[in-house]
C-alpha cells in the first residue's frame, strides 16, 4: 500500500474518475476473487447470499495471509508476457503491510465498500475492500492521514471554493497586485521564450511519446492505469463523487495544488530546477503511457483539455525552476530567480484552478 502512496504523492496528478476510477471499476473478472472460492452458479443453486461484511471478511483474511497478493519481487522478475497481469493484481490486492493488525469484527458497510479499523504500529486507519456483488475487486491499507480532510467534502467548502475562483478571476480584470502578478509571469514566458519552448516541446514531448508506445503494449499500459487508479482511491478520490460540482473542483485544485504543483513541483524546483524536470520527465512519460487515446478512445478527446490544463501548470513550475537556474548561473542571484519561480507557481495554480472546474464538469458530465 505504501508504494501505491508514494506514487500518488510522487506522480499526482488527479485524473478524471471516468479515465481512471470508473474506468477501472470494473478491471478484469479473472483478476478479482471469490468470497469462498466457490463458483458463482454453485452458491446462486443452493440460495446462497452472502452478507457484504462477511465477504469482505474472508477476504480481508486471505490477504493477511499472503494469498492474494503477488510479491513485489515476482512482479519485477516476471516474463513480458506475464508482467501485466500481476502489475494489475499488484494493484488491485497490494501486499499487507508487515505488523499491520485488523479488527475484523469492527465491520463498516458504505455502499460498495466495507472498511475495518486496522493499525500499523501506532498508526491508525482503516482496510477497505471494494465489492462488485459477491465479488473483491480491490483490498488496500488506508492510515488516517493519507485521506482527504473531511472538511473539503461539505457544501460550505464548495461554495467556498466558487467563491475563490469567482474572486481571484475578478481581481485579474482590475488594478490588483493579483493581476499585476499574472501580467508579470507572462511577460516572463516571452522574455525567456526559448527556454519555456524547450520545457514545452520537452515535456509534452515525452507524454506523447509515452500515449504513442501504449498502442504496443496496451497490456501493460492497462496495468499501470490500475495502478494509478488504486493511489487515487486510497485517498477517498471517489468520497467526492456525487457531492456536487464545487465540491469536486475544490477537491480535485486541493490535490494538485498540494501534492501537484507544491510538495512535487516548487519543493523540488527551489534545489535550482533539476530535481522537478527529472520528476517530470518521468512524470509526463508514464502519464502518456496511462492516459493514451489506445487506452481511453473517444473519451481522450473530451479530457484533453484537462490534461492540456493541469500539465501545463507544472511544466510553468518546472519552467521556473529552470530560470531559478539559470539567473543563478549567469551570477544575477539566486533570489532574483526566486521571484521569478514564485510568479510561475502563481501563474500555474491559476491554470489549475481552470482545469479543476473543467474536470469535475466533464466527470458529471460522463
């Protein structure tokens, strides 16, 4: 479970729920298990339902027990042609953490999901199995603070969010040090144009590259996207769906603001810009790998401009990071160069903020 967290820190992006978690709501049957290893028909013949609590349980047992998860070393030896499955059931049922302990009789039933309260040492938090029917698709650890704040799933913090966007667009249009800043970051995209050119052609680049080789290895691709899908849920991504529209778009800006666009893109760009272009040069390769039109067909086109949005936030941060850089080397200060990454992180939390209204419209949408 901690790698499926650490990718959603590290690569963080918030995807749309219909490319990635509705998409993958429903991953391969072959791939999901049983509640007693029975066939299905046998226990529809006898009469048999079981109770979503009971299921959850016995499976929640067998992955305690190692069976249901394949070993992170098998997934990294496996041949070619095997790799893409256990990659997906590697996501799906990720191994136990070790020492985790689980109270399976502390059962709680939402819906879908059935959690248990679980803790690692002295950090508390829940497993959540996700049901299909009589079906496990999905088992993971989630600690109590890896979750989104309660808060920001309230309609107060949706009309709070409506609020922001409404106020900070119209401080753009009027004498403000808002739109004075905005103004001011642009300019910096034509004064340094070549070196903003080169992060554009490099970054959207390699995403391309990476939806371009997808259309050879769609297995494999497939695989990846689960895997993005399982970092995304284990936040409770999914808690904001049907809450409302701001509420989505607020929930979707806070994480790509916090864990995008700051903990993974200013952090690592103050360390005079390399460390957030080789982040991103993975970053925007893997994410063309999972978001390629061979994966999600007719629906790319409709999430291209949220991908066209929320990308080129970081690559604005990551433009500015390579400015820090640069005037730094050129002898002209590193805190001149620190103006002018402050004013592209402005400039990107803006174009996140656009993107978060257009996703979350075009998740109500589909």
């Amino acid at each position: 479970m901690r790698l499926l967290a650490f990718l959603g820190l590290f690569l963080s992006l918030a995807l749309s729920a219909r490319a990635l978690v509705s998409q993958h709501g429903m991953p391969n049957s072959g791939l999901w298990e049983s509640f007693s290893g029975a066939p299905t028909a046998a226990k529809a013949a006898v009469g048999y339902v079981a109770a979503p609590e009971e299921v959850a349980r016995g499976a929640v047992a067998r992955w305690l027990r190692g069976e249901l998860s394949p070993r992170l070393e098998e997934v990294l030896r496996a041949p070619p042609e095997e790799a893409p499955k256990l990659l997906e059931r590697y996501a799906l049922f990720p191994p136990p953490p070790k020492g985790l302990s689980v109270n399976l009789e502390g059962a709680k039933v939402e819906g879908s999901r059935v959690a248990f309260p679980a803790a690692l040492g002295e950090e508390v938090g829940e497993v959540v199995v996700v049901l299909e029917g009589e079906e496990v698709r999905r088992i993971f650890f989630r600690p109590e603070g890896l979750g989104l704040p309660p808060y920001l799933l309230t309609p107060m913090a949706g009309w709070g969010f409506l609020l922001l966007s409404l106020f900070w667009t119209f401080l753009l249009f009027q004498p403000s040090p808002f739109r004075a800043w905005f103004l001011e970051a642009l300019s910096l995209l034509r004064v340094y144009k070549g070196l903003y050119l080169f992060t554009n052609l490099l970054l959207y680049g390699l995403f391309a590259l990476g939806a371009l080789l997808a259309y050879g290895m769609p297995d494999l691709a497939r695989a990846l996207q689960v895997l993005f899908a399982g970092a995304l849920e284990a936040i409770g991504l999914e808690k904001a769906l049907g809450q409302g529209l701001p509420v989505l778009a607020g929930v979707i800006f806070h994480w790509n603001f916090s864990q995008g666009l700051f903990l993974t893109g200013l952090v690592p760009a103050l360390f005079l810009g390399l460390p957030v272009l080789l982040l991103n040069v993975l970053r925007y390769f893997v994410f063309g790998f999972a978001l390629s039109p061979a994966l999600l067909g007719g629906t790319f086109l409709l999430h291209l401009p949220t991908l066209l949005l929320e990308l080129q936030a970081y690559i604005l941060v990551t433009f500015g990071g390579l400015l820090l850089l640069a005037k730094t080397a050129r002898g002209e200060g590193y805190r001149k160069g620190l103006r002018g990454l402050f004013l592209t992180f402005y400039l990107g939390a803006y174009f996140l903020l656009l993107a978060a209204w257009y996703e979350a419209w075009e998740v109500g949408l589909l």
